[in-house]
C-alpha cells in the first residue's frame, strides 16, 4: 500500500450501499492512520458505521506488484498529541506538509489484512482475521 501512497477506500453510506473514495493512508507510529476533509462524505459515513475497508491502489492489470486489502474500523482521533503526531508523521512520509485547514483524522482498528502476490508461475495469497493466525494459499 506505501508503494503508490493511494488506496481506495470502501465505506457503507447512510442507505447501506457502499461507496469507494481515494484516500492516501499512512502507516506511521505503528497505526494506520486515515486524514480527510471534515466536510467529505466519507467523514460522514465513517462517523456513522465506522467499519471500513482500503485497497491499495492496483495500477498494473497484470498485478505485478501484488496486492493488499485492509479492513477494520475508522476510530476518531481528537487528542492534539496524536493529531501533532501524525502531522510530522505525514511531512516525513511525503515530504511536504500537510494540506492547510482542518481535516478528519481516524486511527483504523485493523481486524484483517490480505495480501495477494505472483510468485514465479502462481499467486500466494495471504490472509490474517483479528484473533488467528497468518495464513497462506498457493494459488495456480
């Protein structure tokens, strides 16, 4: 997901249906932090049923590179330590600060995280759910 810095984010709006948003996450202080414009509808959807789930942006069809998928829940951070924190944390990762003004920040409570990957003439896939262990298929 760091590779390209952009993922897609899956959201449920307020009918239930889903909605796909890009967002940059950023992996920093051993979080996964989500920054977004407060007045986004992602905001929104997060505020009201925080699970979510983030794709690392795929932009090879022949998926060189592999893939990951992230799920969870987007907890809301108001503390100024955290918030100065993942500031830092972003100017460091992208070289730049920030976006000026005020943003939404959450904190992903990761439950599951999958990896998929061509090795050699086939995918291994990889696939982790919060409480059990790492697993792995070769897939051909």
């Amino acid at each position: 997901m760091e590779s390209h810095r952009l993922g897609l984010l899956a959201t449920l709006r307020r009918d239930g249906s889903p909605r796909i948003s890009p967002i940059e996450p950023l992996f920093a202080r051993g979080e996964l932090w989500l920054g977004m414009m407060t007045g986004s509808r992602k905001v929104g959807d997060i505020r009201r049923d925080a699970r979510l789930a983030i794709h690392g942006a795929t932009i090879d069809p022949s998926n060189a590179e592999g893939d990951a998928k992230i799920s969870g829940r987007g907890l809301p951070v108001d503390d100024q330590a955290s918030i100065d924190g993942f500031l830092a944390a972003f100017e460091s990762a992208t070289g730049y600060p920030p976006p000026p003004g005020p943003f939404a920040l959450f904190r992903v409570d990761v439950k599951e995280i999958s990896t998929v990957r061509p090795v050699g003439d086939h995918l291994v896939i990889e696939w982790w759910r919060e409480g059990g262990p790492v697993r792995r298929v070769d897939r051909r």
